[in-house]
C-alpha cells in the first residue's frame, strides 16, 4: 500500500490512455489522425508545451457525451485509489469542450456522475477547479464562469492553465475578482514556462492561495522567502516538467532543493496520460532520481493535505494516516 496523499494538480482531459481515446473515438465516430494506439503512444514525445497542447486538444474532440466524461473521470478513480490517494481535486478545461460545441454542461454532469460518490465507492473524496484557457480571451474566461454559476456547488476554485508565456495573470484580474465574488477559491499555473514574477503576479493581482508548478521560483530567492513564509504550496509535476522539457532530466529536478528550502512543495501528475506516469510513479521517479528519504515522502505527503481545500475535520483525519504510514 503506498502513503496516503492528496492529488492537487491533475487535468481530468489529461488522463485520457490511447486506449480509452480510441474507443471513444470508435463510438462517437471522431476521426484520430493516428493509425493504431502505438502509433499515438509514439507520438507523446514533445518539444515543449506548445508541441503538447496541440495534441492534446486533438485528442479531447473524442470526448462528446456526458457518459464519456463518466468514463473519463471513473478510469482516473480507479488508478488513484490503488496508488493511495485519498483526495483528489480535479482540473477540468470547459472552454476546450464548449469551443467545440460540447455543451458545459455536458461536460460537468458528465464529471459529477463519478465524482460525487467518489469516496464510498473508490475511497478518494473529491473536489473540482474550473480552469480558464489563458491563451482564450478574459471575456471568454468570463462567460465560461457564468456557465458555471448553476453549478457551484460542485466547484470549489478556479484555475489558470495552457500556454503561459505571453499570457501573464493579470489578464485575469476581473474574472478572479468575480470568482472570489461568487465564494470560489483561487489557483494557477504560474512559474512553468513563464518567469518567476508570474508567480507574485498571481498572488497579488488573483489572489491566489496555490500556484501550480512554480519551479521558476528558485530564479527568486526574495519570493521564495515569501512563500515558505505565506506557507503558499506549490503543485510540482516531475515528469510533465522532464517531458515538456522544462528541466532536461529527473535527475536535475529541483524538489528536493525546494523541500530543503522549506517550501510546501507537493508532488502531482498534471497529464498523467502523455507523460509516463500517474502520481505515485512520479513519487518513486523523484525518490530514486533525487534520493529523498521517507522523511521526505512524509513530507510530501503532509504538504499535499496541507495545501488541499479540505475542511480541518477531514485534513486531521487525513494528516493522521500519514503519521501512521510505515514506509
Ligand atoms: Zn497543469
């Protein structure tokens, strides 16, 4: 059994298997520019975020029904659940479905079907961030958090993802500000690609209260003083950073820098589908790469629930398993 944890910076379009993809794409008669599923495998090989965005919105046109989304978001379920994670909150990219007139609610029903009894049925509590496109519009981001607002109550925050350089925070200044309006919380993606002064732009200017990635931090040691101080968490992905070449190897991968340092780092799978592994093979990848002890993974594993919008009742609960997890 592997340590208990929380999943924090996972895209739900990002866990879709080859396998899975063409049989939706059998079933919903989409055309794949791709002959069989080892040729799509061979294809997850990119030069950087760009090279796969374009895939990766390619391959979302499968997904059409609400039973679709079920599915989706079940085969997820099922992996995490035997790799110990026992909460999960869940990206999902509206505007990459209602661009491509898959109604939005479409896609949250779909998503809600598997996820509201996700803790009975798969032991894993589950929650769901809104992410905006920031490569889209602010007046996009807008109506699709207008779309939103029958649904609150199965949203907890909003987030920012796809391509960032060029595409700073502050676009969103208005859109975040109706969010918190509206009792969301608030997250993005910032410090990937894009300069470290993205991070304290999303700080300042959307208040947020997680930053997903953020390796780029270390280019400041003033802002990294500031987050171990504001003890604001960082979502680390390993393999999407080596595989989106934002690091060259696992073996230079700076988290164990960024756990010595004191920085409420957590470990997280972002694409799990296109980048070789789910969250508990990024955990063994970065404790053989980077040698981390179990204290480490104790660590990591305490700062997942740590940085999770969970109630204090249920992160107690949670924070207990791990202090009794034997490595
Ligand atoms: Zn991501």
């Amino acid at each position: 059994m592997s340590v208990p944890k929380a999943e924090l910076h996972l895209h739900i379009e990002g866990t879709l298997e080859p396998e899975l993809a063409f049989a939706l794409a059998e079933r919903n008669g989409a055309e794949l520019p791709f002959a069989s599923v080892q040729e799509l495998h061979d294809a997850y090989r990119f030069e950087d975020l760009q090279s796969f965005l374009d895939l990766y919105y390619r391959l979302t046109d499968v997904l059409r029904t609400e039973r679709d989304f079920t599915e989706l978001a079940e085969a997820y379920l099922v992996r995490a659940s035997a790799a110990g994670v026992r909460h999960a909150e869940i990206f999902f990219d509206p505007q990459a479905h209602t661009s491509r007139g898959v109604p939005f609610a479409t896609v949250i029903d779909g998503l809600w079907a598997a996820l509201r009894d996700s803790e009975r049925r798969y032991g894993i509590s589950t929650k769901l961030i809104l992410c905006f496109l920031r490569d889209l519009s602010a007046e996009s981001a807008l109506e699709t958090l207008s779309a939103a607002e029958p649904y609150l109550d199965r949203i907890v925050a909003v987030g920012l993802d796809s391509a960032e350089v060029g595409h700073p925070p502050a676009k969103f200044a208005a859109v975040y500000r109706r969010a918190r309006e509206l009792g969301l919380r608030a997250v993005a993606h910032a410090g990937e690609e894009g300069p470290a002064s993205y991070v304290a732009e999303a700080l300042d200017v959307l208040g947020v209260e997680r930053i997903d990635h953020g390796i780029r931090v270390l280019e400041d040691p003033a802002l990294v003083e500031r987050l171990v101080r504001e003890r604001i968490p960082l979502t680390v992905c390993p393999f999407s950073n080596v595989r989106l070449r934002v690091i060259d190897k696992l073996t230079d991968h700076p988290l164990r820098l960024m756990l010595e340092l004191g920085l409420v780092a957590t470990v997280n799978s972002d694409d799990p589908a296109y980048f070789g592994g789910y969250v508990q093979e990024n955990l063994d990848g970065v404790r053989d790469a980077l040698g981390l002890s179990d204290e480490h993974l104790r660590t990591l594993a305490r700062n997942s629930f740590e940085a999770s919008f969970i109630d204090e009742r249920t992160r107690a609960r949670y924070l207990g398993e791990v202090e009794a997890y034997r490595f």
